[in-house]
C-alpha cells in the first residue's frame, strides 16, 4: 500500500484537503502534498495522521501484512 496515497483517499473521502489536515498536523500545506508522494512514513506522523481522521491506518498496513489484501 502507498501509505501517502491512501491518506490523500480517506482525506478527500472524508471532504478535507490539505489545507485543513496541515492545520491540525501542524505543518505547512506543501509539507501534506508531500506526505501524499511518499511510500512511508514515521510511526508517530502516521498515529497523529490516524487520530486527526479518525482512521486506522496501521490496521490497513498489518492486513497487508498478513496477507488478507493485494499489494499496490
């Protein structure tokens, strides 16, 4: 899973955009655009990500895991 894609997903599923999720990080606006091309990220960046969109994201990355969805 491209872990900045699927938050870009549920963050514009949600009807955010960037601007919003940046004020709640905190960060700049072009620091989301970002977030959304990497493939990674930090445990703590990805938990404040989850609690500010109340999404579960680890949940998704161990599912991968365990092999119960595809690999993008």
């Amino acid at each position: 899973m491209h872990i900045g894609n699927r938050i870009k997903e549920v963050l514009f599923e949600q009807g955010h955009n960037a601007c919003w999720l940046a004020e709640r990080i905190p960060c700049e606006r072009s620091n989301v655009y970002h977030i959304f091309k990497r493939n990674d990220l930090g445990v703590s960046l990805l938990f404040s990500i989850s609690r500010i969109l109340n999404h579960d994201f680890f949940s998704e990355l161990s599912a991968q895991f365990n092999g119960n969805t595809p690999q993008e």
